[in-house]
C-alpha cells in the first residue's frame, strides 16, 4: 500500500552511513555510489567527523536532484540527512 498523506514521508527506509567505518580513500566514492542508487524520495543519514562540505559539493555532479539538511551541527559528530529528489 502506498503512503498518502501529505507529511512527505515515504514507505522508504532512511539508509545510514557512519563515513568512520569506512577506509579514508573510498570514503567519497562509496557515499556517492549510495546516494546513486537511492530511489526518488529515499534519504541517507550520514554520520562524520567533520561537515561534509566538499562531499555535498561533489553531490551536486550525480545525476538527479538531492538536498540535504544538517541534523547534529557538531562539535564531535556531524550528521547530514541527504534526500534524493528526482
């Protein structure tokens, strides 16, 4: 059944990606092959070190359209929740 209300949710799962886990040289990479295969209106909540500002600037090359809203702002973890719009 598909969801219906106005409160733009979705029957889709938010994806969660804790960048530390991963090796410092793929890092980049492996956030934008996720962000790639999101579905319209999926989200991934990111979980780093520092803003991710050059990453979010690499997100503006992928095809489609994603926006993006800062959820922890610091100072020992930054959480960034990405949405694929189109």
């Amino acid at each position: 059944m598909e969801h219906e209300c106005k409160c733009n949710s979705s029957n889709t799962e938010e994806q969660v990606l804790d960048v530390l886990s991963l090796p410092r040289q793929v890092r980049h990479p492996a956030i934008l092959g996720a962000l790639e295969s999101l579905p319209t209106g999926g989200t991934l909540l990111l979980k780093a070190p520092h803003m991710p500002s050059p990453l979010l600037a690499e997100v503006e090359s992928l095809d489609g359209s994603f926006t993006h809203e800062v959820v922890v702002d610091g100072p020992d973890e930054w959480q960034v929740r990405l949405r694929r719009q189109s």
